[in-house]
C-alpha cells in the first residue's frame, strides 16, 4: 500500500564536491533525509558545515554529484538544466539575506516577476501581486520601490514574492541575518503565519538562535555531515 502522505523532500545519499585547483572540498557528504509537506524546518551548522549547500541541493540551484532528490514527486537529480529551471519556477519559492529585490521595480512589479516568467496572464498576476503585498502587511507600499522602504519591508516584498506563485516549498538562507532582532522576529513571527494559511513547507537556513529555536524539524550540518534530523 503506497504511503498515504508521502514526505515533500527524499533526499538520499546526498554529496556535492567541488574542484579548487588540485583541491576536492566535499561541501556535502552523503545526506538522506526528508522533510514532510507543510513542515517548518531548520538547517543550521557552523561556518563550513556544509548548511547553505544543502539548501541550494533541496533548491535545485545547484546539482549534486551524487545521490538522489525528490521533491514533490519529481526526480529532480534527473531533470535537464531546462526543465529543472522549469520546476523551481513553478514549484519553488526564495528568499534570501539580501532581499534580491529588483531595485528598478516597485514592490508590486517585485512580486508580479515570477509571474511573468510563468506567463500568469496580466490581469491576474496583478490581483495576485496585491493580494499577496496585503497578506504582509505592505498594502500602502505597492508603489515604492526597494531604496524607498526599510529592510524589513523589503524582505516582506520578498516573502510575498516567494509565495505568489503558490509554491510547494520556500527556503529562506539566513532570511535574519540583515535585519534588527526586532524586525526578525516580526519576519519569523508573519513566515509561520503564512505557512499555517498556505500549507507551504519552509526550509531555512540559519545561524540564528531564534529562528533555530522555532523549527517544527531541526537538520544540524557539520563537516558536510548531518548530524542530526528530527
């Protein structure tokens, strides 16, 4: 009988290396694990433990030199470049330290790019944009573009970006790490909010104390190793 609620994320025998010169750096050494739909989870690890590569491996930004992936259902570790772009597109949402909001675009035009990509026709796109930019509280700043709004603010752009086109899974690297305790806090605080009115999985990459200490599932990396996973 097949499992009645498979997990969103099979990793096994997970490794990625990398070539610096004559040196191999095994950045990730043989990680199974998975991660359960709707789950909030958290990779943390020291400087070098291998956490940021995981996330990119599970983001399919980068390909593993071994193992396999699965993510909702779909080989990832097989797909072509083409089609892999194709499936972070739709099914993947980002969100990242530095925000990575187009400077020259409003926030609403922020959030409506990856609709563009997906060919979201226009007028839906817009009303999807809007609802998404209310969701997080920036219903007053739809037309400001990223110089004009705080660093908290421009990471709610980026978390309405991540989520508009309704993804399976999020993963946020170090989504605190350029903000005020503070504003962190209020970041964590609307992510779990979000999670529990979508149903997306968030998988964070993180060496802060405070969003380690929220996870629903902890993965500690050290030495391209996992450590633990529960």
């Amino acid at each position: 009988m097949s499992d009645p609620d498979p997990p969103l994320i099979t990793a096994e025998h997970l490794s990625k290396e990398y070539r610096m010169g004559r040196e191999v750096v095994h950045a990730v050494r043989g990680v199974s694990l998975s991660i359960r739909r709707g789950a909030f989870t958290v990779i943390s690890g020291p400087s070098g433990s291998g956490k940021s590569t995981l996330l990119h491996l599970l983001g399919c930004l980068d390909k593993p030199t071994s193992g396999s992936l699965n993510i909702a259902g779909e080989n990832v570790s097989a797909l072509s470049d083409r089609a892999l772009s194709n499936f972070r597109a739709r099914r993947l949402g980002f969100i990242f330290q530095s925000f990575n909001l187009i400077p020259v675009l409003s926030a609403l035009e922020n959030v409506e790019y990856p609709m563009k990509i997906n060919r979201v026709p226009a007028d839906e796109s817009r009303v999807r944009a809007l609802e998404m930019l209310q969701s997080v509280g920036l219903g007053a700043h739809i037309s400001h573009r990223p110089t004009e709004m705080s660093g908290g603010q421009c990471q709610r752009v980026a978390i309405a970006r991540a989520l508009v086109m309704k993804p399976d899974l999020v993963l946020a690297d170090e989504p605190t790490a350029n903000l005020d305790s503070a504003t962190g806090e209020h970041i964590m605080a609307l992510m779990h909010e979000l999670k529990r009115q979508t149903g997306t999985a968030f998988v964070i990459s993180t060496h802060d104390p405070m969003v380690a200490s929220q996870a629903e599932q902890k993965i500690l990396m050290r030495d391209g190793c996992l450590q633990a996973n529960g």
